[in-house]
C-alpha cells in the first residue's frame, strides 16, 4: 500500500524538544530517515516543542494535520523514546 501512495501526497513529521537537539543534528538526522523512507524533503514538517505540550498546542502539526492532509495522504513521523508521563 505503501508504494501506491505518490510521493507528494505522503508528509513527515519531525519534533525535537529543545534548541539543543536542533544543533546537535536530531532533525537533520530524522529528516534523513523520512526522506530514505520515501518523503519528500519539501512535504516535511519540523517543530520544536516540550514533550509536555499536548497535541493541540503543537502548532505546526496542527497546520499540517488540518490545511495539508488529505484522504489517502500518508503521514510519518519518527518514535525515539517516549516518556512515561507522556502516557496518559
């Protein structure tokens, strides 16, 4: 199913939590992953946010899940860990 989808109509999502993991290369390093994985660099999408914040104060991928998507689209995004607390 995966190869059915076009390539512009599949979107990655990329969060890092600190400005610190922005210059330590996580998002280069993740959109590389993406972009191996079939995502166009252009159709991915980074933000830079608290784990803390819910998914509504997430601005950009709130943008992206509700002027960007459509039916069928594909979204990606990478799990590099999760935090306990963030398990409701």
């Amino acid at each position: 199913m995966f190869q059915e989808i076009s390539q512009n109509r599949r979107y990655g999502y990329v969060r890092i939590s600190s400005k610190s993991q922005e210059s330590n290369s996580s998002i280069e390093s993740q959109k590389q992953e993406l972009i191996q994985n079939g995502i166009l660099e252009k159709n991915i999408f980074v933000e830079i946010g608290s784990a803390a914040d819910s998914i509504q104060n997430r601005p950009i991928f709130q943008n992206l899940i509700e002027s960007k998507l459509k039916k069928n689209d594909l979204l990606m995004w990478l799990l590099k860990s999760i935090d306990a607390a963030e398990i409701p």
